[in-house]
C-alpha cells in the first residue's frame, strides 16, 4: 500500500496575491515590449502607468490594437488619433457602467450613420432610459404645450 503523500496548502489570499503580482509582471512585459517606431511609443512610454489604473489588460490590449494600423505624418496627429481611441474607450466605459440595461436595437437606430436625423416617437423619460448615455445631442419637446400650460397660470 502506498503512502499517502503530504498535501501542501497554501492560502488563498497568498495564491490570489501570486497570481496578481504574475499579471503584473506580464502586463509590465507586454508594455515594455511593444514598439510601434512611432510617436506612439512615446505617447505610451509615458502614459502607461495611467492606462494600467483606468483600463483592464484587454482593454489595453485592444488600445494597442487600435492603435498598430495607424499611419500619420505628423506628431499632431498622432496625437489626435491616440487622443480620439482614447477617448472613444473610456466613453464606452462610462456608458458600461452608467447604462447596463440599454435597448440594443434602439441605440443600433440611433448609431446608424445612414441617416444623421432621427425621430423617436414616445415619452423622453421612458426612451431616454433605454438609450446609453450621452447619445442624444438634441431633445426637441413640444412648446405649445409648455405655452398653454404657461398661459393658463398666467405666466404668460
């Protein structure tokens, strides 16, 4: 009969910080390790630190992505286009974590670049609700209403 062997525990939480400082050290290779030949390396080189607080590994990832097919002939615009990637990414953060339960058909609607007008019939507290946030760039309600109402308590 063999002997049973001796099991070695180890925490959890020590396990998790392992595991943490490991992330750390693949996240640190992968930053260091990515050179465009570009001003963007310079961009990266100093906003890093930053980007590792706001964004997750992936989302950093898919920054990197974003930004490899980039071709610009000037500084200014390479700062511009990181500027814009950059912004487009914590835009889609903040409407992740502001509207989680939007109608996906209503706002595939409103994105469509077919048309840039677009009328949605219904009450705004309701629709607005449905919409991720910072979607609308112009609300127009009815003001006959607004003057009745103003006129029958003699405002106007």
């Amino acid at each position: 009969m063999l002997a049973p062997s001796a099991a070695t525990f180890v925490p959890l939480k020590s396990l998790m910080s392992s595991l943490s400082e490991i992330r750390a050290e693949i996240d640190e290779m992968t930053a260091n390790s990515i050179k465009f030949g570009n001003y963007f390396d310079e961009i990266l080189k100093i906003s890093m630190p930053y980007l590792k607080k706001q964004f997750s590994s992936a989302e950093i990832q898919e920054l990197l992505n974003s930004l490899r097919d980039f071709k610009g002939k000037s500084i200014q615009e390479y700062v511009d286009y990181f500027d814009k990637v950059y912004c487009q990414m914590v835009k889609r953060q903040y409407q992740m974590k502001t509207s989680p339960n939007y109608d996906k058909d209503l706002c595939k609607f409103i994105e469509d670049q077919d048309s840039q007008i677009k009328i949605v019939w219904g009450d705004c507290l309701h629709v607005l609700k449905r919409m991720k946030s910072e979607s609308v760039h112009l609300i127009v309600t009815s003001p006959l209403i607004i003057m009745r109402e103003n006129m029958l308590n003699g405002i106007i």
